[in-house]
C-alpha cells in the first residue's frame, strides 16, 4: 500500500467518513481493487502518474468498464489531489458516494472524476 492509500485508509477506515463502510485491497472479479463501500457499489482508485500513460490509461478504461457492467462506480482520484487538495478529495467522495457524479465523467485531475455510489 503506498503512502497515498494509506492516508486515505486512514480517512476512511472503521465508518470514519460519513458512516460509509469500506474496505481496502478487495479482490472483485479479475481485479484487486484499492477501496470499496458495498453499500453503496463504489469502487474508488487512487492513480499514479503511472495511470497517465496511454497504455495504462487503456488498461484502467477497460477495468472500469468491468467494474460496471459488475454492477459497481468507479471513481478515481489523482494521488497528487490527496495531498494537494484533501478537502476537495474527500467532497468528491462524498459526492460518489451519493451518486451525482454524472457518466461518463473524467478523472480527477483532468477536470472532473469518475462516476462513483456507495452507501
């Protein structure tokens, strides 16, 4: 877990973010993924510069394409935004959670985010 996780683990862990329960480092299908709240069928991604890369930027594309045909929103978040706008960050999340993220949406960083639900 790299130190963006585990800042927003912290933030989130034990129903510490408006009641929401989520777990990290959750096997779903073909994927691990970084956070997930059940109860609301949001996924959430915390990206690396890595995930600017044409090839990886496929490869996540077509991971939340799964991710939601499984029934599941994905939202991502640039891990530079964590630390550089944690409150903006979290009223993102805040924002997945309840589901007014309208799709397709772009990731955090390029304007927007992805659609996100949990709760």
């Amino acid at each position: 877990m790299c130190d963006e996780e585990r800042v927003l683990w912290m933030l989130l862990r034990d129903r510490r973010f408006a009641d929401f329960k989520f777990r990290r480092q959750v096997p779903l299908g073909d994927y691990v993924v970084d956070f997930v709240c059940f109860g609301s069928k949001l996924v959430l991604e915390l990206d690396g510069s890595q995930h600017a890369e044409p090839e990886q930027a496929a490869f996540d594309a077509e991971r939340t394409r799964r991710l939601e045909a499984a029934g599941f929103r994905v939202a991502r978040i640039w891990c530079g935004d964590l630390f550089k706008d944690r409150e903006g960050a979290m009223e993102f999340i805040r924002t997945a959670l309840h589901g007014a993220l309208a799709r397709p949406s772009p990731l955090v960083g390029e304007g927007g985010a992805s659609e996100a639900s949990d709760g």
